[in-house]
C-alpha cells in the first residue's frame, strides 16, 4: 500500500544525529505544522515544517474519536507532547487537519 511506505528523508541517521538540536527547538508544548510522510495502523508519521531532520509520530490515540488518519501528503497542525527518546520520535497531538487538504 502506497500509504505504508516509508519516507525517504530524513533518513534514519540525520534524525539521530539531530537528535539533541530538535528537542531544543520542539520543546513539549510547542505547535508546529507539517506533512504526512508515512501512515501506520497505529498513526501518521510527519516531516514537520521548520526543523528538516525531525520526525514526528501522532498516534491515534491522541486524535479525537472517530477521526480517522489524515492522508498521506496532508499538512497539519498539532503540538508537541513528548520526546520518545530511545527511538528520536516528537510525539505529536494533531489538532487541525489544513483545510486544502
């Protein structure tokens, strides 16, 4: 399925190395806008605007009930709850899905 593949940057190094940089710059509570990478049964991975080498992961257990995942390409809008350190994930609650998409 198209939607499971797996996004090509940032690779998996560039966002370990980069580590350190995006948990200064996404600290919890900070809202931050970005695209759809990658959707899972489990939620949507995102390339989030403004820090090239973060990855964000918003499960559906932070969406609203009954919403279902946004598509992949999909810009949203969410805020940052969590540092998943042992695997360089911002766990991201989405709030808005942009109306373009």
């Amino acid at each position: 399925m198209a939607d499971h593949t797996w996004p090509v940057e940032p690779t998996a190094e560039q966002v370990r190395r980069s580590w350190s940089a995006t948990v200064s710059a996404l600290p919890v509570g900070t809202r931050i806008t970005g695209q759809v990478v990658a959707r899972r049964p489990f939620g949507v991975f995102l390339r989030i605007d403004d820090v090239p080498h973060a990855l964000g992961l918003a499960d559906i257990g932070s969406m609203p009930p009954g919403v279902s995942l946004p598509a992949l390409g999909a810009q949203v809008g969410g805020e940052v709850v969590w540092h998943a350190d042992h695997n360089y994930q911002v766990r991201i609650r989405l709030s808005e899905w942009l109306a373009h998409n």
